[in-house]
C-alpha cells in the first residue's frame, strides 16, 4: 500500500512541483492543493496537510524539506525571506509583517501537528502560545466589541487576536494540550458556536488593509433548516475538529448538518445521497487539503468514498461504535 500511495498521481506531482527551498506554490497561506495539474493559489500548508491527509510517510525527502521552512517559521526567525507572499505588502509596514508571521506560525503548527509531530517541544510550544493568545482575546472587553468603523469601513478592533482555522486546527490535533487547557477549550467552542457577525469587515494594519480568510468570530458553518450546506469540504473539516475536541454538542449547526448527511447513508453506511454527478466540494477553498482526497470522478463509488470516510472518522473520534461490513 506505501508503494502504491507514492505512486498515486496526486503525490508524484506533489513532490514533482515543490521547490528546491521545500515550498509549493508561491508562499505558506495559500489554500489551493495540487492534484492533478495546475491550480490556483497554492499553499505550503494546504499541500502539506493534502499531503499528510493521503498518509503519505513523513521521512519523505518532500517532508523533510517542507519541515525545514515550517519549524524556520516556528523559530521566530526574522529572516525577510520568509515573509514568502507577504514580502512585498509588509515592505514598510512592521504592523503587516508581524501579522503575518503570526499566520504563517500559525499554519506552520497546524500542518506539523497533522503530520504527528504533537509531541514534540517546538510544535507544543507554539500550540500554547496560540492559545494564550486567543485564551487572553476571549477574557478580554475586545470580545463584546469586535468592530470598529473609519471612514466608510468597518475594521476589526486592533486588540483582537481572534481565532483562526489553523488555530483551532492546531488545538483540535493535540490531546495533550487539550488536557492541560480544558476550561480554555471550553470557552473557545462557546465562542465559536455563537453566529457568526454577518457584517463585511477588513483588517486594518498600519496603513494597510487585509481581507480576512480564516478568521473565525463565531460559527463558520452555514445550513439551511435541513442540513444542506454549499461548503461540505469545510463542513467536514469543521465537524472534524469539533470532534477531536470533544465539543460536537457545542454546534446546532454541525449536528444539523452531520444529521442529514448520517441520513443519507445507506445500510451499508455508505454515502449515499441522490443526484451525485461529481466529488464533493467546498464553496470557500478553506478545507481543499481534506476533501476531495479521491481525484477520479467518474465511478459512484469514488464520488462517495471521500464523505463515507469522513463520516467514520467523525463516529470514531466521537466514541461511536462502527460495523465494518
């Protein structure tokens, strides 16, 4: 199975298009995956954690030349060059380029700890001052007011340190930390199981202006009454998450939405939902690396293996009893 897993088209292209400096694409953030020719917007992380996702083996040379970049980010190394996509934007702006070494740290523990390395000192380290920072936000007044307006903007107020999808990504993968932080993980899923704020808001920096993307304010799920979403990727990963934490009662919205899809499984438990012409999908691009995993489209089987695999892997991380048939 080692050998057929290297020898799958997504990962032969994988380690075919990484560079010499042991990134993908143009930077660390980007959320697009390489699987089967170009893509958009590709990031060190997202093809890390793909990846990682697949069980590719870590002692890959791709791995050891990825970990070198992540654990330099981890390093608080200062070097310019590893501002990677946000050299030219933080030129002359201190405010920007701390930011965003805050997020590329952050990406760097959330794909380090997928990879397994939960144990070890520089990723445990990191983890637990991403929950300092987003446990010292959740006790703060910053919290009740979240925006700012100038001029015809709204901005996010300056001392928020919000969570971010890596972030809780980061928690959700190391049990140990949930352990030692429980009433913190607590206060974070309350938080993130309140509505989102609908209003459009920017990050301002300096002088200059960020969109956020994986800022997190509140419940990032979006369903309808009946448990339809347009993001499943993001669905997924999401419920995912609630799970490893042992917070999947904290989300009316994720069991509404993990309720319809259990329906739609046959007695097989297989995924089985009518109409399905191609693989499942995310709106927002935000959970690419997890879902699909499967490239190949054109068998039922194979546009329904990624959601069914998912979906035992929520049951298990809850403490469900599974039947293998």
């Amino acid at each position: 199975m080692r050998d057929e897993l290297l020898a799958y088209k997504p990962v032969v292209l994988s380690f075919k298009k990484q560079k010499k400096n042991g990134i993908w694409g143009d930077g660390i953030l980007g959320s697009g995956v390489m699987r089967t020719g170009p893509a958009k917007n590709v990031g060190t992380v997202s093809q890390y954690r793909y990846l990682a996702e697949l069980g590719v083996p870590t002692d890959q040379r791709g791995f050891r030349l990825a970990d070198r970049i992540l654990f330099r980010l981890l390093s608080r190394d200062e070097d310019p060059s590893l501002l990677f996509e946000f050299a030219k934007a933080a030129k002359g702006s201190p405010e920007l380029t701390n930011w965003a070494r805050n997020q590329m740290r952050q990406g760097a523990t959330v794909a380090l700890a997928a990879a397994g390395l939960i144990e070890d000192p520089r990723v445990r380290g990191a983890a637990h001052r991403i929950a300092s920072d987003i446990s010292q936000f959740l006790r703060s007044e910053v919290v009740e007011k979240l925006f700012l307006r100038k001029g015809s903007r709204t901005i996010l107020h300056p001392e928020a340190t919000p969570p971010t999808l890596h972030a809780v990504a980061a928690i959700a993968y190391m049990p140990s930390l949930q352990r030692e932080r429980a009433g913190f993980v607590e206060r974070l899923c309350a938080f993130l199981a309140a509505p989102a704020p609908k209003r459009p808001y920017v990050i301002l920096l300096g002088k200059r202006v960020v969109k956020p993307t994986t800022q997190l304010l509140g419940d990032p799920l979006v369903a309808d009454s009946a448990g339809r979403t347009k993001d499943l990727a993001l669905a997924l990963h999401w419920i995912e998450l609630l799970a490893r934490m042992g917070m999947l009662s904290s989300s009316q919205t994720a069991q509404r939405i993990l309720g319809r899809l259990l329906s739609e499984c046959d007695a097989n438990g297989v995924w089985n939902p009518g109409g399905l012409r191609g693989l499942p999908k995310g709106a927002t691009g935000l959970a690419d690396f997890a879902v699909p995993l499967e490239i190949d489209a054109k068998k039922l089987e194979h546009r329904q293996s990624d959601v069914t695999f998912r979906l035992a892997l929520i049951a298990r991380l809850a403490g469900w009893t599974l039947e293998y048939v």
